[in-house]
C-alpha cells in the first residue's frame, strides 16, 4: 500500500472512531450552556414560581451541579437553560439530549433505567392518597390499612368499600402505574382515571367526581395546604417507599460522577438541608439520617 493509501486508510479510522471521553461534558463545554430539565407544577420539588422563575428542591440542588460543572470546565460563564418537560415527554427529553440534567420530582424504577441513568436520592418519597375531609370514615379506614387484621376480611372490604368508586392519578407516574397493579391483585370493581396534573387530580376529588387521588405524598401535602386545606386531607398512609433522584443520559459515567460527587458534598456540607428546610420545613431525624446514608465516601 502505498504512503497515500496509507494516510487514507488511517484518516478514515479516526473518522469512525468517536473521540475519548466525548459525551454530556464535552456537548456542554462545545455549546456553552447546560439545559436543566424542568417540570411547572411539581411543587416542592420543581415548580415555576408567580414571577416565572423556575424553583424548587430539585432545581436548586442542580444549581449547586451546575456551579461543579463550571468549576470542572473553567467555565464561569456558563449559561444555564431551562427547558419545561411533562411527565409523558420528560424521560425522552434526557434520552434524546434535549436536556442534560433532569431536575424534578423522578422516582427511580429500573424500568425507568432501561432509558436514563439517575443520580443518588434527592428524597425519600412515597405514594400516599388524598380524600374529602367529609369522606365516609369507612372509605379513609381501607385505604390506611385501620381495617382488621385478617388479610381475607380486609381484602373483602376493601373490594366491598371501593366497589364502583372513582379513583384518580397523574398520567405517566408511578402512582398512576401502581393503582392500576393494585386494583388488578385486589380484583378490586373500582374504576380508574388518569389526568394530566396534580391540581386536575385535587379538582376531581375536591368537587366529588373522584373519591380518591393518588400521587407522591411530598407533592399532595404542598398541593393541599396552597389550594383546599380545609376540604381536602391528605393521608398520613404511604403505600410506597420510592427514592426520588436527578436524572441523566444512561452510559456517561464521567458526568454521572461530577453528578453524585456534588450531591454528596451538599450533604455532607449540610447545604442539601438548609435546602430542605427552606422548601419542607426543618428535617426531621429520619430525614437527616437519609442524607447521612445518602453521601458517597471519596
């Protein structure tokens, strides 16, 4: 082969080899901007305020990632641009690179890792319901489980209780996901209707065309106090014990580092709970445990 064949035949190599290292970092540092997934109406967690601002638990937590992806690139002018997602689009967004971070209210299921990489826990979160408060006592006592203890009798019950009843969850999540296993193992004759948002599902619920509105418990405790704390309770009841985290393109190991290694120094700084009193309230032990067992060692 002669020296020009060779010089072809290695240039054509290169071309088919994707240089090291390339991938969310690298797109970062070549665009000059992060894009921080975002959801409107997930409060506390992410959430756009009355001024427009996009805020939230999540969203500040990734503001913290967001200045160790500035220090990693020697980037301080870094652009951050947040662009809205919705719980059927949001996990496709961070597949296809549409975002780089995702900063919401994400329960992490390995059928959700079948397409994205996520984070360490952000939260411990869990599925809880909401009724009327004038709902029938018999109705609340099923649903948290005050039935007797005898599984047949309760499950008899509960089938009994719920018989024709309406119950509600969002789309896309695993509330939504999770009610329709329940009713199919309980072999429970209630019907099952799903809607787009949080405040559509409290609606329905409030004015009685659903008995009950399942969804992220954290969620449903902030919806209830902001828009009907009167007529509508949240149940101390979680059905659920789901980790919620940040999520991320599946394979980028070097980003998913720069990632976890600045959560776990915003727990380890007690930054994460100054966070969190500010969107939850003053951490309780069980809380301040989680963020103890949630930090990586170096």
């Amino acid at each position: 082969m002669t020296g020009g064949r060779l010089a072809l035949a290695a240039l054509l190599a290169l071309c088919c080899v994707a240089p090291a290292g390339a991938g969310t970092l690298d797109r970062i540092k070549e665009s000059g901007k992060i894009r921080i997934g975002h959801r409107a109406d997930a409060r506390p967690f992410s959430y756009v305020d009355q001024a427009g601002k996009v805020t939230g638990y999540s969203v500040a937590l990734c503001e913290k990632v967001v200045d160790a992806v500035k220090m990693e690139l020697g980037a301080s002018a870094l652009a951050v641009e947040y662009v809205k997602v919705d719980t059927e689009d949001r996990f496709d967004a961070v597949a296809s690179g549409k975002v780089d971070l995702l900063c919401g209210a994400e329960t992490v299921t390995l059928s959700r890792r079948q397409k994205v990489a996520f984070s360490v826990p952000i939260f411990a979160s869990g599925i809880s319901a909401v009724l009327r408060s004038d709902a029938p006592e018999r109705l609340r006592a099923v649903l948290e489980g005050r039935e007797p203890p005898y599984q047949t009798r309760w499950r008899a019950n509960l089938a009994q209780v719920l018989e024709r009843r309406t119950l509600s969850a969002e789309a896309g999540t695993t509330a939504a996901a999770w009610l329709a296993k329940r009713r199919e193992q309980l072999e429970v004759d209630a019907k099952i209707v799903e809607v787009s948002s949080y405040k559509e599902g409290l609606e329905r619920v409030a004015s009685g065309t659903s008995d009950a509105f399942f969804g992220d418990r954290a969620i449903l405790v902030e919806e209830v106090a902001r828009g009907a704390p009167g007529k509508l309770v949240v149940l101390d009841y979680q059905y659920t014990h789901e980790p919620i985290a940040l999520a991320l393109a599946r394979g980028d190991e070097d980003f998913r580092l720069l990632v976890d290694r600045s959560l776990s120094a915003q727990y380890r700084s007690g930054d994460a709970a100054r966070t969190y009193e500010h969107y939850f309230g003053v951490p309780d032990e069980s809380t301040r445990s989680f963020f103890r067992l949630s930090v990586l060692p170096e």
